[in-house]
C-alpha cells in the first residue's frame, strides 16, 4: 500500500481535526499483533527451549540463528517483519489509511516492548522494515538495499541497520511524505535505544564482524 502526498497531508489534517478512537483502535491493533515473540513461540515449537536463555537472550532473528537451525532463524525474520505489514494493511481495511500509519508504529513498538514478555522484547530490524514495506514499499526496498551497501562495506550489521534507519526519514522527506518521515524518525530513535549496547562496541572496536562467529554470545547480541 504506497501512499502518495496527499494521503500523507490528508493524515496530518485527521489528526489536527479528529484524534478520534480509531487512532487508538489502530495503534492497539499494531501493538498486539507486533508484540507476538515469534522467535521465542518458534524455537519453542521445534522443542529448542526458551530462546532467552541461549546467546544473547534476545528473541530475534540473529539469536534464532545461534541455535544452530537457519530455517527457523529466517522464518523468525519473515514473522517479524510481516507482522508489522499485516498490522498496517489491516488497520488500512478496517480503519483508513491516517490509521494505518498509527499501526505500523503500534506494531514496532509491541516488537520492542511486548507485554507477554515483561516488556524485554527484540531490537526491531526486521519489524522496522516490515511496516516500511505496508506503507511505503520502495522505501522498504531503499533500506534494504542501503543495508546491502553497508553490510559489504563495513560488514557490520548493527551499524548497516542503523545506517538504513538514519536514511528512511531522509529519503521520505525527499518524496514528500513529512509525516511519515517523522513517524519512521522515532522509530529509528528507539531502533538506536535498543542497539546501544552494539554502538559501545562499535566505538570500543568490539562489535563482530558479519560472519565472524564470538565465543561469547552475548557480544553479539
């Protein structure tokens, strides 16, 4: 569902006159369907205990893949992502587009603060791009290949997510789309809250290379 100017003005317009229940219903939609810990519903289903009790204890796609099953690493990665599409097509049909918007955030933040789990959820990578790809899909594709770029580069990938995620409100802005672009712009702020520990690395020269297994898994994290 890409969204073109008008739709993104006629957003800003809704929410000065209306801030109706609908934004409300929208964001609690977002936030229940993103805050299911696919990781962690996973691996327990493939009877490989609880996923926060291996590696760096996070529920994400990259501790999945410290179990050793890659297939059960990508699904988490899908899950994680479509997740946060489904929200945001849904909240489209059921509410509008103005709404939509609200549940791709709802979403996100259900990834990194769900309730089940004490509110300790994953860092939001995938979820980020997945509510990209239900609202403004060639931005999708813009930090997934902004990502490629740095990963070959630089072969970090916390620093690459965290490179996509600086670019997505820019390259918004630059299409017209202000609202969107503020939106993806706290976003990105808590997708850096919760990779500050990757960011202390970085700077101390810690953080692993893409490929480059760690003895400790929590160095990884």
């Amino acid at each position: 569902m890409a969204l073109d100017t008008p739709v993104i003005n006629s957003f800003l317009l809704l929410m000065v006159a209306n801030l109706g229940p609908w934004l409300i219903y929208a964001l609690g939609l977002g936030y229940g369907i993103g805050s299911i810990p696919f990781g962690l519903v996973l691996t327990r289903a493939a009877g490989l205990g609880d996923i926060r009790k291996i590696g760096s204890g996070n529920i994400g796609a990259t501790n999945v893949l410290r179990t050793g099953n890659k297939g059960l690493a990508a699904a988490t990665l899908l899950l994680d992502g479509l997740k946060a599409t489904l929200a945001v097509v849904l909240a489209n049909h059921w509410f509008g587009l103005a709404p939509a918007i609200a549940a791709g955030l709802g979403a996100f933040i259900g990834h990194l603060y769900p309730v089940w789990l004490g509110f300790r959820g994953g860092k939001g990578v995938a979820t980020y791009i997945g509510a990209l790809l239900g609202l403004v899909p060639w931005a999708a594709l813009a930090f997934i290949v902004t990502w490629i770029a740095m990963a070959v580069w630089k072969r970090y990938s916390s620093l690459s997510a965290l490179v996509a995620a600086c670019v997505t409100p820019i390259v918004l802005v630059m299409a017209g789309h202000p609202i969107l672009a503020g939106v993806f712009t706290v976003m990105t702020m808590l997708l850096f809250w919760k990779h500050r520990a990757n960011i202390n690395r970085l700077r101390s020269g810690d953080e692993p290379l893409i490929g480059v297994s760690t003895v400790d898994g929590r160095a990884a994290a």
